[in-house]
C-alpha cells in the first residue's frame, strides 16, 4: 500500500494543503515515513504512514488502483470461474 509508484487521489476538501494537486505518488518509503511527489510538478514532500492511514479513514485521499494490480484481479477472476 506504501510502495514506491502508488498514486492517491486527494479529495477537493484537502487538496490546497497539497499545492491544489489532485493526486500523489509516493516516491520513497523510510521507517514509518514516506515520501511523495505531487502531480505535474506541484512539489513533494513527506509524512508519516499514522497520517497517510487517517487521511485514508476519513475519506480524504484514496489509493488509485495500478494497471498491474488490474491485472492480476483479472487474471484471478479467470483462474477461479
């Protein structure tokens, strides 16, 4: 969930704490703290995994699922039917 490339969606109620981005990707993870940048160039910065998980809890970010992760859902949809 932390992994380097994941990208989150940030909600309109927050985005201007995050240069008015609509999305991040986290480009590090380090201990309990991840670093990201934010989309076209808006910045980067950093934050502990405690905050990315209550901002997920209350709804204000959300991960953006990966092609791979798309991928691999469908390929267990074939293998179980």
């Amino acid at each position: 969930m932390y992994e380097k490339g994941t990208e989150y969606q940030i909600s309109a109620n927050i985005n201007g704490n995050f240069n008015s981005a609509e999305k991040f990707t986290i480009v590090r993870k380090s201990g309990d703290i991840v670093q990201f940048t934010l989309e076209n160039g808006k910045g980067r910065g950093a934050m502990p995994i405690e905050h990315i998980q209550h901002l997920l809890k209350k709804n204000e970010i959300s991960i953006i699922p990966s092609k791979r992760s798309l991928l691999n859902e469908t390929d267990e949809e074939q293998q179980i039917g």
